[in-house]
C-alpha cells in the first residue's frame, strides 16, 4: 500500500504541477501560444498512453522510479484542456479586469487569481486518476518492468504468483489467496480514488450541491 501511494501521489502532482502550468498559460495569453500548447496536448493524446509509457521505460531502463516519471511524463495531458476551458471563461471575470487595470503582472494574477478559481475541476479529475495510476504501474511490475522482484509490489505479487492461478488437478483453486489477495488491494485500492473524485465531484459542483 506504501507503494501503492508513493506512486500514485507522485505522479499525480508531477501531472497537475505539468499540465496546470501549460493549461494556465494556454487559457490566459490565447493566441498562438494557446494554438501551440494545445497541439502538443493533440499529439500526446494520439499516442496510446500504456504504449508510450512502456516505450519510456524500455528506453530508460527497468524499476519503479522510471515508471513513476514515464507515467508522469504523460499523465499531464488530460489537465490542460480541463482547466483551459475554465480560465477561458475566469479571465473575462471583473476582478481579472481590475488587477490588469492596476498593474499587476500576468504571472501574479494567473497564481493569485486565475488558478485559485480554477483549480477544483482539475482536483477532481485528480483524484480520480490516482488510482488509474497505481494500475497502470501495477501492469508494468506485472510485465516484469517494474519493481525488483522482492519489493513490496502488488503488480510483481500478481506476476511471481502466477504458476499458481490453477492448483493441483484435485483441488484447482489451492492457492486462490496468491491471486486475489493482491489483485482485490489493487481494486479496492482504485476503487477508494475513484469514490473519493465523486465526493469532491458532489461537494464543488453547485448544481448538485443545491439539490
């Protein structure tokens, strides 16, 4: 479970730090800086994101480290069309038009003022793709391409098990607990991410909130 989360608060904040850094930019300055961040996003998103995080760490060498930045490296992509679509509409707003009217610099208004306001859909997608992360990794180890064998791994405790999916022909599932154990931590472990994005989801969202 420590690895579980080491991995998954890791790349979850590389991703946000990434991907609302180039969102933020995109949405505020517009413009061909909005074209060109946006089409690296494009081209990003037409790679499959297993495959090119496999890609990475075959060129990069094995362990959960590498794993960690090459999941990193391309988990950002769903966050700058999240919270570029907001900004969009947050930078029209008559507290952004003051503080330009003042004098205050594009870099102070887009940390004190734009991303503060925009921020929460981001978190919720988040949350919810911490878990997705853990799978992804939890495949790699599974592959082989993760953690050395004897680290505390639920992706590698799924692989070293599984000579053991069907026991003996007179008892064939013997040794069920090899499988499950680590294979239902994994799913509840995603699940746990999952239902706390929806909460978050509920909680910012002021159309359910007023129901």
């Amino acid at each position: 479970t420590r690895t579980a989360f080491k991995v998954g608060i890791f790349v979850i904040s590389i991703a946000i730090v990434i991907g609302v850094t180039l969102g933020t930019i995109a949405g505020y300055f517009g413009g061909k800086i909005d074209e060109i961040i946006m089409r690296l996003v494009d081209v990003v998103f037409a790679i499959p994101f297993l495959v090119l995080a496999m890609a990475i760490v075959v060129s990069f060498g094995r362990g959960l480290n590498i794993i960690m930045l090459a999941i990193a490296s391309i988990a950002w992509r769903s966050y700058p069309r999240v919270i570029r679509s907001t900004i969009l509409s947050v930078r029209e707003q008559d507290f952004v038009q003051a503080a330009k009217t003042m004098g205050v610099s594009d870099f102070r208004i887009m940390v004190r003022h734009i991303i503060p306001n925009s921020i929460y859909p981001v978190m919720v997608i988040a949350f919810m793709e911490a878990g997705s992360v853990v799978l992804v990794a939890a495949f790699m180890s599974f592959l082989g391409l993760g953690a050395p064998k004897g680290y505390a791994d639920w992706g590698q405790m799924v692989a070293l098990a599984r000579n053991y999916i069907v026991g003996p022909i007179d008892d064939p599932l013997k040794y069920w607990y090899t499988i499950i154990i680590p294979g239902g931590a994994i799913v509840l472990f995603v699940l746990a991410w999952s239902l706390i994005g929806d909460a978050l989801r509920d909680a910012f969202d002021p159309k359910i909130r007023r129901k």
